[in-house]
C-alpha cells in the first residue's frame, strides 16, 4: 500500500496568507483556528492507500487548553520563582543561582508539554474512519528524556543514538491505531551509522583547532567552515536516516511500514525553499529601498520630472512613517509564514510520505474503533511553551 500527498501549492499559500492575516487582525488569537485549518489540508492531503487522514481537532479546545495551561504555569513558575529567590538571596546574596535553577526547573515541563502535544494530535487523527492514540505517560517521558539527555551529554554525545531509539520506543509502544497497538522494534546500536557524518565534522573541527594552536589561524578558519557545514548537513541526515530506521522498525497488527526518504534532497529542500522564499520576500523590500533612495534625491527627480508626484511620499510625517513600518514588518511576517508552508513544509511532507509504504495492506481489516480520549487542556502546554512546530 503506497501514500500520495495530494493538494495544491496555491491552494495552501491562500490558506496559510489568510488565517496567518486573521491572527494578526486578532492580536493572536485565531492562531487556534489557523493551526486547526492548516493541519485539515495536511491530513486530507496525505493518503495511504488513497484513504485520506482526517484531523477533527477542535480550536475551542485549543484557545481554553492554552488558557488553562498559562494560568497553571503562571502560578507555579511564580510560586518557584519566588522561593528560589528567596533561597538565592539567602544563600548567596546573588539571583543567579536561583535564575539557572529556575530554567532548569522547566525543562521537565517541555518533555511533559511534548508528549501531551503529542498525544492531543494521534487522538484527534483518524485514517479510514479509526482513531489513533497515544496512552498516558506525559511524567514517565519526561523523566526518561532528563536521564537519557543526561547520558548524552555526560557522554559527549556518543550515547545520542540511545536515547533517541528509547525515548522513540517510549512513545510507539504507547500508540494505538484504532484497538491495535504499535510496536517499536529493532536495537538502539542499528542508529549508529546516522551519525557519521557528525563524527566526520567533529574531526574536521578537531583538525582546525590543532592548526590554530599551530599557528595557522586561516587554516584553522576554513577547516572550522567546512566542519560547520557538514555539521549542520549531519543534523539533517541524522534525523532523515534515525526516522526512516525506526520507521521501518515499527508494526502495527502485522503490518510493517517502510520509509525511503533521502538525506541529501530533504537538505536541498530545506536550503533551496528558504533560498526561495526570502527571495520572494525581500527582494521587493530591496526594489523599495532603491526607491526611497532615489526619492530622498532631488536631482535625480528634477532630471526624470518626478518632483511633485513623489513629493508627497518624501514629506511623510513620523506616524505615517511608523505606520507604513508597521505594514511592512507584518507583511514580511505573513509572506514568510505563507511561503515557507509552500516551498519547505509542503515538498518536506510530499518527499516523506511519497516513500512510505505499508504491507500487507489486508492488516488493517480487522482493527476495530478505539474510544475517544478527552484533553481537559488539549495542547495547551505546548503552545504555552512553544514546543515544537506548528504542525
């Protein structure tokens, strides 16, 4: 059973422009209303099979869990906060203790706000009428990713591939698709090979560092570009190659999935659709800039017999001048936002799932509907916290 992503660019660049300019007329608030529409085309589009995923979350839900969750960390990170300062100032004589303990104190509550993000998503997610899920568990991750992070970085990173196949094992063995179970398998060793090319940027700075001590400090600086730009193709490649390892991996009710998405062209995709949507954004900004410019020069005017109808713009008072700065900072905004959905999120999504297969399509007959699971804050931890993307 194969997947096709179906929808339009122009379709989605509409739609993303138009609920990204409601949420700036709202002062925010129907953001609620923008993510809940953009993941409805994201989920109709994708179609294994040529059954499309429904998303049925509700943005009512979103606005209230939000308020709930801010109102809740509100007074908790008050209430910490004024007794680290406290213990701070009584320990000693000095806030910073009590500032690094409090940022340390929330880093628990961004696993907690992933996995119950997480978890809000696979259950209002449904494909061919049946629901995902994802069983409770928020504290237990959380307290996994702190030990396994902690590994990591104890570590130096060479326990990364560990933690990112149990805190993933975590999750799966939790899922459910209709009244099926998914299951994680596989070993966390099987990840090793998508870190090589991290290793390779290590040892490339590592070199750049001994010539600089050596005295050759140009050398050492284009040893250190090229281990930054490997580096930051590893992180790429690690994520692309981890998932389709652990995808590949899974089962669910005897059915495998199988995923081929390439390192290499979902880098390009990232590198070319940023290219191309800040050249759609800021190369009008560039043409206007020349322009004012050429405004602010008289004699360039009087030559080309433009004085009186530009006169007007050159004598523009300081509000109009914040105004029309206004305009331009959320125009920049909204194209960004718009164009970025379309050259980036969209092919990113179309190159995963055109490679993800399932097999035997027959698996899925006999799973039957789960039931629904009610989220008094639904995903409002995470939009609180600001974790992970939009989608």
């Amino acid at each position: 059973m194969t997947t096709e992503l179906a929808g339009s660019r122009g379709a989605l660049f509409w739609l993303a422009l138009k609920t990204g300019l409601l949420t700036v007329l709202t002062l925010g608030f129907y953001r609620f209303w923008m993510k809940t529409r953009l993941r409805r085309w994201y989920w109709s589009a994708i179609r294994p099979g040529g059954h499309p995923l429904e998303y049925v979350g509700d943005p009512v839900e979103k606005l209230l869990g939000f308020l709930f969750a801010v109102v809740v960390l509100a007074f908790y990170i008050g209430i910490v906060n004024l007794i680290l300062m406290f213990l701070s100032f009584s320990l000693f004589q000095d806030n910073f203790a009590a500032y690094t303990a409090s940022l340390v104190g929330v880093i628990p509550l961004w696993f907690f706000a992933q996995y119950r993000a997480r978890r809000y998503i696979l259950a209002r997610t449904r494909w061919r009428g049946l629901r995902f899920g994802l069983e409770p568990g928020a504290w237990g991750y959380a307290g996994r990713a702190l030990w396994h992070w902690a590994l990591t970085i104890l570590t130096l990173g060479i326990l990364w591939p560990r933690m990112t196949f149990w805190l993933e094992k975590y999750k799966t063995d939790r899922t459910f698709f209709g009244s099926a179970r998914m299951n994680q398998g596989g070993r966390w060793q099987m990840l090793y090979p998508a870190i090589i090319p991290l290793v390779i940027a290590a040892v490339i700075g590592a070199l750049g560092t001994a010539s600089f001590n050596f005295g050759e400090p140009e050398v050492a600086a284009g040893l250190w570009v090229i281990a930054a730009m490997i580096a930051l193709y590893g992180f790429v490649h690690y994520r692309v190659v981890t998932l389709r390892l652990l995808t590949n991996a899974k089962t669910v009710n005897g059915v495998s999935l199988a995923l081929s998405p390439s390192p290499f062209r979902v880098t390009m995709i990232y590198v070319l659709g940023t290219l191309l949507a800040a050249a759609a954004v800021f190369l009008p900004l560039v043409i206007l800039g020349l322009l004012l410019l050429t405004i602010q020069s008289a004699d360039v005017l009087a030559e080309v017999g433009m004085e009186d109808i530009v006169a007007p713009i050159a004598g523009a008072g300081r509000y109009m001048i914040i105004g029309a700065s206004v305009v331009i900072y959320f125009t920049i905004f909204l194209l960004w936002s718009a164009l970025t959905n379309v050259f980036v999120t969209l092919p990113v999504v179309r190159h995963y799932f055109s490679t993800l297969t399932l097999s035997p399509q027959d698996g899925v007959a006999n799973i039957r509907q789960r039931p629904r699971d009610e989220f008094a804050e639904a995903e409002g931890f995470a939009d609180a916290l600001d974790v992970g993307a939009s989608l």
